[in-house]
C-alpha cells in the first residue's frame, strides 16, 4: 500500500491518458475516465487522499454534488487545499474531520495565523478563504451525514444584506479581525516596471541586467500577461483564458476593444467589453510574433513531439465569426457554430486549428512545453518573480555575501517590492479613480450643487464608470471592495495632468495618497527606500 506522510490532493485532467500502471488488473475496470464521470466527476474535480494514500469517499463527495457539482475549477481548487492543510491539521492534534469541535476550529485559527511553531503562517486575509472553505464543506456534511458544524459562524441568510439595505450584517465570529476590505494594494505605474524589470527580465536594483542572468525564455510572454494585468483591469483567470482570435489587431487607437466570454468571468451569467491599451496589444503581438515571439517556437515544438496530438478531447477550429462571437468546430456534419461565451477556460485550451506544421492552440498562453498555461499556474509566476526580487534585493545589501543565513532570509522578508496577480487589477482601478476624478471636476465647473446631483442622476458618477471598466455588477463592490479608502480625498488633491500614456501624472496623483498611508508599493530607490 502506498502510505504517504499527509493528506494530498490531485485533481483529474481529462485532457491526458490515464497514467500509466503497472497494476495487471486496473484494465478489467475499464476507461478510468469514463469511470470516474459515471461518478460525478469533472475535468478538474479533487480527489482527496488520507495518509494511508486512500480516498474518504464522504470529502470527495462533496465536490460532487450540489452547488459544489457546479462551481469553477479554481473554487475546487481553494478549498480542495483548504481541507487537506485542515485534515493534517487535526491528524496532528489527534481528532478527525467528523468529531472535529468548535474549540478545534478555534485552534486551527490560532495555529494558521499567530503559532510561532508554524513556519507557514498565514494572513488574515488567507484565513478568510480557510473560513469560507470549511464552513461550505460542514454546511453540506451536516445536512448530508449529519456531522455538527464546527465553524462558528452566522447563518448564511443573516450573512449579507437584503439587497436595498446598506446596514452592516453581523460580523462572523470566525473571521479574522485583519480580514477586511481594506486588506488591498496598488502599485505606481514606475513601481510595477521595476518589479518586471528585476522579477521577470533579471536587473537589479541599480536598473542594470545582472551579468549572470540567463535570459528567460518566456521573459516575452510574462511581461506582456503582466502588462495586460495592469492595462485591462481583467482578474487572473479572465485574463489567462483568452483566445487570439478574440485579440484586436493594435491600429492607431490608443484603447482597443474586445469581448470578454461569459464563462470566463467570476459568476459568469453574461460577456462584457473590455479595453485594451495599444501599448498591451503591441506587447501581446510581440510574443505571438511568427518570426521573434517565443510561443511560435514552443508550438513547433510540441508539433515536433507529438504533444497536441496526444491530448484527449481536442476539438478543431475551422473558422471564426467576430461579429457573433461564434467560432466553428470541426464535426461529423463539416463544421458547427458553437458560442464563444460558452466555452470556460478548461473547453477552450482544447481548442486547436490546423496549420502545414500541425495542429496549434487558439489559446494564447502557454507553457515551455507548448501546452496552455492554466490560469492557477500563473500564481507561480508570480511568486518566482518575487523571491527573484527578494533575491536582489538581498544581493544589494550583502554583495560579498558575508551574512548568515538567518540574517540573510530576513533581508529576503524585508524587501519592500513584490506584487500578486490581483493587485495589477486594484492599481488599474485606482488609476481610473484618479482620471475619472480630474474629468468629473472639470466638467461639472460652475454647476451648482443642485444641478451637479441631477448631472451624477443622468449620467452616473464615478463609481458607476469604474464598475463598468471592472465588470462589477453594482458600484458599492466597487466602492466598498476596492477604493473606499479614497471616498475621503478631495478632487482639488488630483491636479496633475495626465499624459496619454497613462505614466506621470496618474503616479503623480497616486502618490498624494501614499503620503497618508501604506497601501501604495512604490519602487525602490538604490539606497533602498520607497518613494
């Protein structure tokens, strides 16, 4: 028997063979993929494993059925890892999921975010998902095995408002104190090309490329999704989703548009427009360019290794019509239209079209091996680029390398630039605050208090444009998730003028509120401190 030393999680992939096995009677339980549909299963749908390297048939379970069934890879994902760091968790303190106490609960809090024994310690804000996570999975065990919800929590019906009431609900027992909206960052525009510049391109801080760097062979594609990030405002996983037939060619127009799929938006009832800055598209066409890019050489490639060929449920595009967002799949009948807007993320990264050298992806981000870079794997990227910082940041400091370790892991810790994939998306909301704001000022010049609210009534205010530039469904998440701590600036505080480019003067704006506060990362100077 296979006996690992802790709980794991692995998530089906129906796109490649079932691995291989050594085991002589597996074949007599016939197509495991097949198998494991008739079960419940989807592409991407958890399999938890105990130590004994054997599923609890009851947690697996609850990614099976009901509203879980159905919810998006990535939700499977977060609390898929929840509940194994949790299971673990109880292992060590001797007690099991289903005889797990509120005081437990308690525990596990206090041992994620302040036990000085936890080397992995996490934020309040990483706690609020383990909260959300383990009160979704004991919710759905008490009603179906009749196991006692640990999580001390308020009902689900008392948790948000009615939707015309602006009270505040009851705060949930459970929930970190740190663990509010205000828990978000933005980043200067001058901040967020050193942090590429030194994460992603290898500089260092002094602005010079290190000698010693190896040139990144993706450095072409993480620097235009990172620019994208910031550009488009999009969330990680929308972002990552996109085809190249969904691209505008980048013309003369500063801002092109494009179409945003139902399927890849967070709830995903229905597509929106986007904008893209000509500055993004460029950098975008530099990476898919045939002659220079280097996704063009990882496809041939995988076209030499037979990769795209190997991969299971492969459908073929045969045309596209922009007009109606359909694309068109090769079927037993010729071809049938089949609406962009439904396909997610996992339908489109099987999307092929054929060319003289092979097959070829539609989707336009992919991995060394040539296959489609999933969209949670770009949280590597993210990561990497940071400890490389870390690392110069380190290198700036003790150059002869003369520290210990400990001294030299605190230094790592200190280091004031790093970023994560949802702050390009809080930076770009705030760069539109700061534009909308110097519009609004100027052109309600001279009105009256009176006829500026009978003006917001007709036109909407600020927070209405930037819902609409971030796809939210309503201005108070906008408000309330994202810049409330602005709700208090004057206008008169935006006064610098903006440039077409969108540098200097939306910086300059910004950087009025970093005076008062620590929620801007700014870049870093050679003598190490934060503008």
């Amino acid at each position: 028997m296979n006996v690992l030393e802790h709980w794991s999680v692995d998530f089906y992939d129906f796109t490649a063979p079932p691995p291989a096995t050594e085991d002589p009677g597996l074949p007599d339980f016939g197509d495991l993929h097949a198998r494991a549909i008739r079960n419940g299963a989807r592409h991407g749908t958890p399999v938890v494993l105990s130590p004994s390297g054997r599923p609890d048939t009851r947690i697996n379970l609850f990614f099976r059925e009901g509203r879980m069934a159905t919810s998006q890879p990535g939700t499977w994902r977060r609390y898929a890892y929840t509940l194994v760091v949790w299971l673990d968790f109880l292992d060590a303190i001797g007690t099991t999921w289903d005889r797990a106490t509120v005081r437990d609960i308690e525990a596990f809090k206090d041992w994620r975010i302040t036990d000085a024994r936890n080397e992995e310690r996490v934020k309040a804000t990483s706690f609020d998902t383990d909260r959300a996570g383990l009160n979704s999975f004991y919710t759905w065990a008490s009603s179906r095995f009749g196991i006692t919800n640990p999580v001390a929590t308020v009902r689900a019906d008392e948790e948000a408002p009615a939707p015309q009431a602006y009270g505040r609900a009851r705060r949930d027992p459970l929930r970190p104190a740190g663990a509010t909206n205000r828990q978000v960052k933005w980043l200067l525009r001058d901040a967020l090309e050193q942090w590429r510049d030194i994460g992603l391109r290898g500089y260092g801080f002094d602005g010079l490329r290190r000698p010693a760097y190896r040139a990144g062979f993706n450095e072409d594609r993480d620097t235009a999704f990172v620019d994208g990030l910031y550009g488009t405002g999009l969330r990680l996983r929308e972002w990552a989703s996109i085809l190249d037939i969904e691209l505008p060619a980048a013309g003369s127009e500063r801002m092109g548009t494009a179409w945003l799929a139902a399927k890849c938006i967070k709830g995903g009832r229905e597509g929106r427009t986007y904008w893209i800055p000509r500055r993004v598209l460029q950098s975008v066409e530099g990476y898919l360019d045939p002659l220079e890019g280097s996704r063009t050489e990882v496809v041939r490639r995988a076209q030499q290794q037979g990769r795209y060929e190997r991969l299971h449920g492969v459908r073929i595009v045969t045309g596209h019509n922009p007009r109606t967002r359909q694309a068109y799949v090769a079927s037993a009948d010729g071809s049938q239209p089949v609406a962009l807007d439904e396909l997610s993320p996992d339908d489109r990264r099987l999307l092929f079209r054929r060319t003289p050298q092979g097959l070829e992806p539609l989707w336009v981000w992919l991995s060394v091996n040539g296959l489609p870079k999933k969209p949670h794997s770009w949280e590597d990227t993210f990561d990497a680029a940071n400890r490389r910082i870390a690392d110069a940041w380190l290198l700036k400091d003790d150059p002869q390398g003369r520290l210990d370790e400990a001294q030299r892991e605190q230094l790592r810790r200190e280091c004031p630039l790093w970023m994560t994939p949802h702050m390009c998306r809080h930076s770009f909301a705030l760069k539109w605050f700061s534009i909308l704001s110097l519009l609004e000022e100027r052109r309600l010049e001279g009105f009256s208090p009176d006829e500026i609210e009978d003006f917001r009534d007709q036109l909407g205010d600020i927070w209405l444009q930037l819902a609409v530039l971030l796809g939210h469904r309503h201005p108070d998440t906008t408000r309330e998730h994202y810049l409330e701590p602005f709700t208090g600036l004057q206008v008169s505080y935006l006064m610098a003028l903006l440039d077409d480019d969108e540098k200097v003067g939306v910086d300059t704006l910004v950087r009025i509120f970093a005076r008062h506060g620590g929620s801007v990362v700014g870049p870093v100077v050679a003598a190490g401190v934060a503008q």
